[in-house]
C-alpha cells in the first residue's frame, strides 16, 4: 500500500470522535474498535498530523486493554472495514502504520451536539444521527443529569475513617483474607449511624467490639452496614454484657434536606 497520508481539516481528531457517536459506531464495530479509532486519531492530532502514526500490535495491546491479539485484530479489521481505519504493516516484523478515516456514511454529518440544543428564540432544535434517527429513545434531558442531592457525595469525618480503620484491623484478625473494602463507604455509614440515628462513636465502637469477639457475631456482622442494620440486637447483647460505652453526650438527629 502506497502511504498517502491525506490532508486534514482543522481539529480532524475531536470531529472524528464525534461523528463516531453520531454514527452510533459503538453499535456496528463495537466498542473496542470505537476506542482504536479515538486513540489512533488524537495520537494523529498530537503528531501534528504530520503522517501515519506508528504502533506495534503491543503498544496497542497495552493502553487499550485488549486481552489477546485476536481481540485486537477483530477490533482492527471491523475499524477498516467500516472505513473508519487505514492500516499498513509491510510484514509480521515491522510496525504498523495507522491514519484515521471518515466514512462515506457519515460524512454529510455535521458534528454539532447530538442533545437538543436552545435556540435563539427559545425554540428547541436537533441534530440527528444516522438516518436521522436518534440512537435510544430521545427524552430531552441534558446529557449530564441533575445530581441527586439523596446520592450525593460522601461526607465522613475524620473521626468515622478512624473508626473504619479500626473495625477493618478487628475484622482481618478475624478472617484474613478479607478483601480491602472502600474504606470511605465504610466510614459514611457509620456517618450516618451518628447523624440519623444519634449513636456515639463509642457506643459504635464498643458494640461492634463486643460483636466482633462473640463466636456468631464475628462471622456475621464484618462490615458497618451489618453493623447498623443489627445494631439493635447487638446493643442489647453488649448491655446485657456490660461493655456498652456511651461516651459523649449523643448528637442530635439531623435530617438530610432535599431542595424542592
């Protein structure tokens, strides 16, 4: 094959990577194609689109995560085929040399948003994929949803990843070969034990103690969720064993406000 690297217009790399979407490439060659084509065509951009880009099928193997060259090559044959891809490697010891290409298919596409978009005069207006059909059923909503305020992001003290800590050391004692949990989900739990349930850290504390050394407990209640969700039971164990701690004065319970 004759290397004639074609010219590019302004910005080659982020128009293909758009018209890929719009043209619910994902769908026809697959994802793993989809995500060679991007790299191939921002390492274009990066080089300045000075030529065919170089790659050995290990490079590729590597930053794309594909498992085996099989997976590669599928990946790469449904990309050339498509006419997404241009591909050139003289022989099995050379390296291969990649340029990206658009479709005849796609190309009458502009690479405006996909979502509808406002207008001047308030009035919405579309850009449609192929066929000019939209990929999914077409809701309206923004692309990037409005965060729920009941998923918001985790909010522990230092005091609860403390305490996470701590539970994690008297859980492995137990059972070593516990896998690392998310120490931070771990810790909004027990947030949350003290916020809407009013438990102080000590009472929190000497109960999962008390549990972690009882011979039914220690298997059955290894992580703070158990803990909150039998922490009546337990509580009642450790009271009737005299261990219960109950530290400072209990918070009051707060409640979570959701914006109307």
């Amino acid at each position: 094959m004759t290397l004639n690297y074609p010219p590019r217009q302004s910005h080659h790399a982020h128009r293909i990577t758009r018209l890929l979407f719009k043209g619910c490439a994902a769908q026809s060659i697959g994802h793993q194609a989809v995500c060679l084509v991007i790299h191939i065509a921002h390492t274009e951009d990066a080089a300045r689109y000075q030529g065919p880009v170089r790659f050995w099928n290990s490079q590729l193997m590597e930053v794309l995560g594909f498992k085996s060259p099989k997976q590669l090559n599928n990946a790469r044959d449904a990309a050339i085929k498509a006419g997404w891809l241009v591909y050139d490697r003289t022989n099995d010891r050379s390296v291969g040399h990649y340029w990206t290409t658009i479709p005849d298919s796609v190309s009458q596409f502009d690479d405006a948003p996909i979502e509808p978009t406002h207008s001047d005069n308030g009035k919405h207006s579309e850009s449609g994929t192929r066929s000019g059909t939209h990929c999914g059923t077409h809701s309206g909503k923004p692309s990037n949803p409005i965060p729920n305020p009941k998923k918001s992001a985790l909010r522990a003290d230092a005091i609860d990843l403390e305490l996470a800590e701590w539970m994690l050391g008297l859980v492995k004692a137990v059972a070593p070969k516990t896998k690392q949990p998310n120490l931070s989900k771990w810790a909004n739990t027990i947030r949350l034990m003290r916020e809407e349930e009013g438990h102080s850290p000590a009472e929190i504390k000497s109960v999962f103690q008390w549990a972690n050394q009882d011979d039914f407990w220690s298997i059955n209640v290894r992580c703070p969720d158990k803990l909150r969700k039998q922490f009546a039971t337990l509580h009642a164990n450790a009271m009737k064993a005299h261990v219960v701690t109950t530290g400072p004065s209990k918070q009051p319970k707060r409640r979570l406000r959701v914006p109307a």
